[in-house]
C-alpha cells in the first residue's frame, strides 16, 4: 500500500466522509483523504491512535534485520493482531488499520 492508500484508510475508518467524483459517467471514491491527515508522516496525528488502542511496537534484536513489529494483544480473544514494516510509523500505521478493521467486524473489544 502506498502512504497515501494508508491515510486513506484510516481515515475512512475513524469515520471520515470519502468525497465521491464522478469519471467518464463512473463514480469513484476520491483517493486522497482530507488533507490534513498524513499518519504516515506525521507522528504528532498517529500516535494518540497508538495509545489509544494500546498498540506497541519493538525491533527484535535477535533478527539482524530492519524490521519493526506493531502489535496489539486481546487478552479477550487471545489473539494478537500484528504488522511488520522496515519503518516503525510504517509498522504502527499497519497496524492501526488491522485493529480498527477489527473493531469494526466485532472482533475488538
């Protein structure tokens, strides 16, 4: 996914309006998200998500490697919902989106 598709979609599922354009007779959703939202790149939006949502992230040091893990364990269910991504913002955005998609099918609570 690109920065853009990922902002897109977190903001789509923290509740904000998708504009809608129409394209040759074809409606299509609007790719860009408002324009203040850059979760992406702006640790200052993301990481209230983060704590919100009791996400955390770490790079193991036994994996020689550059790879960061977002994770949120459900104590409920006894599951974690992890991501992994050379950058930890990268890792935390992943993330977000598995743990709001979640909240969202009724998996979360």
């Amino acid at each position: 996914m690109t920065n853009q598709e990922i902002n897109k979609r977190i903001a789509e599922l923290l509740g904000y309006t998708v504009r809608y354009k129409y394209v040759s007779g074809e409606v299509r959703t609007n790719c860009r998200p408002p324009k203040f939202l850059n979760y992406c790149n702006n640790w200052n939006q993301l990481m209230p998500l983060v704590i919100q949502h009791n996400i955390s992230h770490y790079r193991p040091k036994e994996i020689d490697s550059d790879i960061w893990i977002a994770s949120k364990y459900n104590a409920i269910k006894q599951e974690i919902i992890e991501a992994f991504y050379f950058s930890p913002q990268m890792a935390l955005c992943m993330c977000l989106i598995k743990v709001l998609e979640a909240e969202m099918e009724g998996k979360e609570t």
